[in-house]
C-alpha cells in the first residue's frame, strides 16, 4: 500500500502551501489521493510529491495554468516533454527581449544619442508583392514573421534579390492598431504568386533615416527623424515605410540589422543660408 499523508506534510514535502493545494484541488490540478468524507481532511500519496514538484516549478517559471494542467496529464513523455519545450523557447525569446530593452533604457540613460544623418529621397513608383492586414500592434512581430517568411520563401523560389520592406498606416501608431503592408519589389510584368497580391505603391519625396541595431530602439530612431521632418519639411499624406536593408532573415545578431525609416515629405527642402 503507497504510504499517504496529510495536506500539511504533503506541503512541507513539496513546498507549495496549503492554501496552494487547496486552490489546485478546487480547479482539478492536483487532488488528493482521497478524502476523509466525516472530516472532510485530504490526505496525499507520496507517489504524487514528484508531480507537485513538477508543478511548482512549472509555475515558478510563470507557465500558465492551462499549460501546466496539459503538462500534468499528458498521454505520454513525448508530449509532455514538447509542451515544456515550447515555454522555455518562449521564455528565453522573451529573456533575449528583455536583454536589449535593459541594454537600450541603459544606452538612454548614459548616452547622448548622436545627430541622426537624414537623407532626401525621390522614390519612384514600383510593383510589389504585398500581405497586407488589419493588425494589432501586440501581434506584429508574429504578424511579420508570417508575412516575411512567405515573401522571403517567394524570393528564393524565383531568385528576387529586392529590399523587402513594410508600410505602417497612422491608425498603427495612434490607434495601437492598423493598416499593415509587407512588401518585397518585383517587376513591373511579374506574374501573381500563391499567398500575396499584386500591389503598386506610389511615387514620393521621402527623409530617410537609418535605425542601425535591434527593434527595440525603433522609438528613438522615428522620435529623432519625426523632429527633423517637422523642423526642416512639409510631411505629406501617406504610410511611412520602412526598408529592411539588414533584416532577421540575414543575420542571427539583432544589433547587425539595418532598417531605412522613410518619413514621406511634400518635397526635398531647400537648403537654408
């Protein structure tokens, strides 16, 4: 017979409390072996201290309860193993984003940032293959990589060296919300292709700036060029751009990439003096 315990044994035995216990038996995580019915006193099997250690380290990991309860009652090894796989993968892409915010706030705090060079462009009008969707701001960067690997595996099938790049509509920053459109150029005669439309993105003046590093310091870059535009230039109706010169798809270190930062303009400025 598996020796049982008591709920406060079985909690110094595994280190969760007893409220702990109490709230995992109320929601079916983690009940015990059985149930006095005139006392009503939950005593636990020894055999179930490695499945509440199991837990509490899951939860000390910050995995949500549905997973962890995915976790406990898998079928077998191999899907209980994945399931853990896949929350680690996400906590350490969320360690390595934490990691360049922290090197970011640090660089604001004991860096002047530099002048930004801004350059005038005249970009001609140009065919794309396009995704484009309704997209919440939380949601881009798995909205992008979707977007980009379909365009990117485009490329490669029919050998399309171009800059992909994407639009941003106002709505995206005012609104924390909108219209998004990742674009990869092509010929003018290119024929359609699985998964994409056919886009064709206007003509414009543009000052361009170039975001050199890690997403996470894009704000400082469009604070600085957004000043310059509306020091030195009439801004025109339109989406910005960005050109992804450097990108994800290129290089593994995020502080190697390269993004131009097209703010659309009425005109090139004349110079003052």
């Amino acid at each position: 017979m598996t020796p049982s315990v008591t709920i406060g044994e079985f909690s110094r035995l595994t280190y969760l409390s007893v409220k702990t216990l109490h709230h995992y038996h109320e929601i079916g995580l983690l009940a015990p072996a059985r149930i006095d019915s005139s006392s009503g006193y939950r005593r636990y099997e020894t055999t179930q201290v490695p499945v509440a250690q199991l837990i509490r380290r899951l939860r000390d990991l910050q995995m949500p309860l549905a997973q962890v309860r995915s976790v406990v009652e898998a079928p077998d090894v191999v899907t209980r193993d994945e399931t853990i796989r896949l929350h680690l993968d996400q906590m350490e892409a969320e360690l390595v984003r934490t990691q360049e915010v922290v090197a970011s706030l640090r660089s604001m705090l004991t860096l002047a940032p530099p002048p930004l060079p801004v350059e005038y462009r005249f970009i001609p009008a140009f065919r794309a293959y396009g995704v484009s969707d309704h997209v919440d701001r939380t949601d881009i960067d798995p909205w992008c990589e979707s977007s980009f690997g379909l365009l990117g595996g485009i490329a490669g099938q029919q050998g399309i060296t171009a800059t992909s790049g994407a639009t941003y509509s106002d709505e995206f920053f005012t609104e924390d919300a909108g219209q998004v459109v990742a674009f990869l150029p092509v010929a003018p005669a290119q024929p359609p292709a699985p998964g994409v439309e056919l886009i064709d993105l206007p003509a414009g003046f543009f000052a361009v700036a170039v975001h050199t590093g890690p997403f996470e310091d894009f704000d400082r870059t469009y604070g600085a060029l957004g000043s310059h535009v509306a020091e030195y230039c009439e801004v025109a109706p339109g989406a910005i751009r960005e050109l992804y010169v450097v990108g994800p798809g290129d290089v593994p270190d995020p502080a190697d990439f390269r993004t131009e930062v097209c703010w659309p303009i009425q005109r090139i400025p004349t110079p003052k003096g």
